[in-house]
C-alpha cells in the first residue's frame, strides 16, 4: 500500500471517528406540555412569571377598587399596565411578564385594558398612514382613544446569597394600581419567591 493510500485511509478512519464522538454528543430534545414547571439554572424563567402574574392579579382583581368604580361610574374601569421594570441582578424578560400580567387582568373580566405607551404610539402611526392613504369610509379618526382610568406599575428585584455550595435565590416582585387622574394607590401587593440552589462541585 502507497503511502498516499495509507493517508487516505487513515483520514476516513479519523473522519469516521469524529463523526461518531459527534453524534453521541448531540443534544436531545424532547418536547413537553408549555405548562409543565422546568427549573434548571434557578434563574427567574417562564415558570415564575406565569405563577407570579396568575397570584398577583388573582388579589388585584378581588379586591374593592373595581366594583367601587363600577359602583360610581356605572362602567368598568380601564386600566393600561405599564411595562414592568427590572431592578433585578439578572436577565428577566420584562415584555414576557408584562404581558403575563395584562393577559390575566383582561380574562378576569373586572376591567377593560388600553394599548401601553408603545403600542398606542404605532396605534396613532397607522392612524396617520390612514389619513393619507386609507378611504374617507375606512380611515379610523384621532383623538377617540379610551383613556386609562388606572395604571398598574411595578418592578422586580433579587436579593441573593450564597455559601458552601449553595445559592439562595430571592424574587422580590411588587405592583401597584394607581387612579390616573388623582395617583391614589388603589392596590398594591408584594410576591416573594425564594430557590434554593445547589451547585455541585466538581473534582479538578
């Protein structure tokens, strides 16, 4: 055998090799229920923010702010959730929570939910596009907007430790609801979640 065939040889043999350290590496994925609770790292995740969102706005909803403006004003309130802002040490996904929490507070059916800042700023973008291009029978006006009666504010932060190989993981998540025209705080409530992770050690 030449030496080039031998080096050719040797090369699908190596190539074969890599192939199959490759293969066996591949990650595995398996597919579960959107709604099953996953926590690998500890870290705030999907998990949190939907038990976070469901709890908070399940107290918001049954407390006396809505029926005493229903009771007053003989309608439902209107109420625009701000986004939520992350005063934590980490990464969390504040658009994902926030929309969490608008989703329950509008399925609760107490109140009615306006478009936030953002979306109302590209509601009246299009409405500017309409003026110029759509028909006189189609064209949707300005300054017929539903305006917020409340406004639903809130914030998270961390509070951590850790020692002996152990971590300490604490959410510390607060909302309020406040009257738009007069900033009463209408409600208010604090969710505490607390992990305790642990960090397995590996020998060098």
């Amino acid at each position: 055998m030449t030496n080039s065939v031998k080096c050719a040889a040797y090369g699908v043999a190596v190539l074969g090799v890599l192939m199959a350290a490759c293969m066996s590496a591949a990650s595995r994925v398996e597919r579960v229920d959107p709604n099953t609770e996953v926590d690998l790292s500890g870290y705030w995740n999907d998990t949190d923010a939907n038990m976070v969102a469901k709890a908070m706005i399940k107290d918001c909803v049954v407390r006396p702010w809505s029926a005493t403006f229903k009771q007053d004003k003989g309608r439902q309130p209107v109420v625009r959730v701000y986004p939520v802002r992350n005063r934590s040490s980490e990464h969390v996904d504040y658009r994902f929570f926030t929309k969490q929490l608008e989703q329950e507070l509008m399925n609760s059916g107490v109140s009615k939910i306006v478009a936030d800042r953002v979306e109302a700023a590209d509601n009246r973008a299009e409405r500017d596009e309409q003026a110029k291009h759509a028909s006189a029978e189609t064209k949707k006006s300005h300054k017929r907007e539903t305006g917020s009666d409340f406004v639903l504010n809130g914030w998270v932060v961390t509070q951590n430790d850790a020692a002996d190989g152990q971590e300490v993981r604490a959410y510390v998540v607060t909302l309020e609801l406040s009257n738009t025209e007069t900033n009463e705080k209408v409600w208010m409530k604090v969710h505490k979640i607390k992990k305790v992770v642990q960090r397995s050690s590996i020998a060098p």
